[in-house]
C-alpha cells in the first residue's frame, strides 16, 4: 500500500509539474504567423515616362530624364503666354519631394516611389523673354520636366 500511495504522490507531483511549466507559455505550441501587413513596400512600379506636349501648346524648355539636383536650362525665346510647367518623377527609395525653380517662384513635387508622378503648374501669363529652370531633389529621384507655353 505504501508502494501505491508514493507511485500516487510521484505521478501527482510531476503532473502539477508539467502543467505549470506549460501554462501560460504553451512551450509545445509553435509561435502564429505574423498576419498583419508588411510594411515593406514593392520596387517601383512602370517606367517613367517624358511629358507630353499638350494640343495648343509650344514647348521651350525640356530636360530628362534626370537623377537628382539639376542646375538648370534657359529657354531663350519664350513667347507671349500662358506659361505651365510638366514635372514626371520616381523615387527610388521612400517618397522624396523635388522642387522646381523657376523665374516667377518654385513649386514643390511630392515623388512617390510606387509610381510615376505627374504634377503640371500652371502659372498664367508669361511676357516675353528667358525662363530659367532648376531642380532640386535627393539623387534617388528620377525625373523629366517640360516647360510649355500657350500662345495668345
């Protein structure tokens, strides 16, 4: 009877033992995948692509594609009118902003890394005479600008 009676204890003991290594834990239990979403984003998507020349309009200054910070052009005759400018960009890193300097102010371009990016300025009434471009950018940013006017 003893015999039984420390068996009973042994198995009771080493029960409670298990039981408590195991609670709470699940040591036995492999880790659930991770469901959320990634927060890695995809490479760029497409390819970048030039601005096209809008119907009506006569370009004067073109430039790209570019990577990073341009020091410039200047379009040396630019005619009476309606002046635009046509920014095409790609980062290929994180988003990335590029800025466009021109003569009358700057305007700013938020460039994705997902897709190609097309912001056009319109900027109104242009006199005549020279227009003078600048980008600035980090050197991930693909790019090309197109400088249009549309004559009175």
């Amino acid at each position: 009877m003893r015999t039984s009676r420390t068996v009973f204890i042994t198995a009771a003991a080493l029960c409670v033992l298990l039981t408590s290594c195991t609670e709470g834990g699940n040591a036995d239990v492999p880790p659930a995948p991770d469901t959320s979403p990634s927060t890695v984003e995809p490479p760029p998507q497409g390819p970048l692509t030039a601005p096209e020349v809008d119907l009506g309009q006569k370009e004067v200054l073109a430039e790209g594609p570019r990577r990073g910070p341009w020091q410039g052009g200047t379009a040396a005759t630019l005619p009476e009118g309606d002046l635009s400018i046509t920014v095409h960009c790609l980062s290929q890193s994180r988003p990335t902003d590029l800025t466009v300097t021109f003569d009358g102010g700057e305007f700013g371009v938020p460039c994705s890394n997902l897709h190609q990016t097309t912001v056009t300025n319109g900027m109104g009434a242009a006199s005549a005479g020279k227009l003078r471009l600048t980008v600035a950018t980090e050197e991930t940013v693909r790019w090309y600008v197109s400088a249009q006017v549309a004559p009175r």
